[in-house]
C-alpha cells in the first residue's frame, strides 16, 4: 500500500493515511493497521474512512510530548469536508456536548456545489467522531456518513466517507520549531469533485 510520507525527521514522520485503514486495531483486533505497517508510536488517531495527515512518533518520549500537545489543544488540525446541504451564514461554529463533554467546531463554506458544500473544518477539541457528529447534528452530515446518518437519504451517493485532514501545525517536540504541513485531497475526492462539479 501507497503510504505517502508528507514529513520526517529524527524523531517524527507525518504521513497522508489513506482511507479505508484503521489507525490502530480496533475491538474486533484487524491486523493490518497503519501503526503495524509503519511499526511506530501513534500520536492521535483518524477513523478508518477519514484521509489524510496524521502524526508518528519515533520513541515513546516523543509521543507522550505530542499526546499532551494534543491534549493542552496547541495541535491545530484542519480539514477538509463535503457535507449535504449548504450550512446557512457559510461559516460558524458548533458548540454542542459529546457524550456529555464540551466539543467545539469551527467551519467556513468554501464552496457551494448543488446539493453540497466543500466545507474547511477545525475542530478545537478532540472528541471522538466530533466533526461528523457536530455536521449530523446541525442537519448537514458528511458525505459518505453511514454511523451517524442513513447513506439511503442522501441524494448524492459517495462511496466513502468525504473527510479528509488537510492541515496540521504544531510546535516540534524537540525542537520547538513551528511546523506546518498540507497534504492535496486523494484521488477518490477529486474525482467525486470533478464527477459533480
């Protein structure tokens, strides 16, 4: 599998996870994992449909330093979402408990397609699945969304969840040096953008 390293060094390696491929095993104990294909120590984690960036550690001090950053919210994540519906206003924020815990989305429309929106997403908290619920529950759930919303009522078919992590900037955990990376929207993405263009 075509994993693309978007940055490395000594202590660090950030890589554009493909969709479809677990982060870490889950209940069920799926062998092949991305923590198993790259034998090193996950710092956070996105669902097995969501693309994109995603943080390695080399040695287990880096990934507790990169887990507190990530904890004390001095990771700022963007992403990418197509979402049903065009949110009104075109940008806001989403301010509603998960699992009785404080969750804060923040989101800006992009672009307006005809029966969708290609929406920038920064999630200031890490709740688990924060984004596609936030969108559920403000009636424009993410493209492809099959836990939190039926696929039958969506007018446009995906074939996977359209999420992807666009954008990451942190403070290097050894060097403290701003890092900032991006990595494109996969191929699946932009060939659905270009089919409903």
């Amino acid at each position: 599998m075509n994993i693309p390293i978007i940055y490395e060094d000594d202590w660090i390696l950030v890589v554009d996870k493909p969709s479809g491929l677990l982060t870490v095993p889950s209940p069920k104990n799926e062998q092949r994992t991305l923590t198993s294909i790259l034998g090193l120590y996950p710092c956070h984690r996105l669902d097995r449909d969501t693309s994109g960036l995603i943080i390695y550690a080399k040695d287990e001090l880096t990934q507790r330093k990169i887990a507190q950053a990530f904890k004390n919210r001095l990771v700022r994540k963007t992403y990418i979402a197509l979402v049903r519906g065009i949110p009104s206003g075109g940008q806001g924020e989403i301010k509603n408990r998960i699992e009785g815990m404080f969750a804060q989305t923040r989101y800006k429309v992009i672009e307006k397609r005809r029966d969708f929106a290609i929406v920038e997403v920064k999630p200031l908290t890490g709740r688990t699945n924060q984004i596609r619920i936030h969108f559920k529950q403000i009636g424009h759930p993410v493209l492809g969304e099959t836990k939190f919303a039926f696929r039958r009522d969506f007018n446009i078919k995906a074939k996977r969840l359209m999420l992807h992590a666009w954008k990451l900037e942190f403070k290097h955990p050894e060097t403290a040096k701003l890092i900032q990376l991006t990595c494109d929207l996969p191929k699946d993405l932009k060939d659905f953008l270009d089919k409903h263009a």
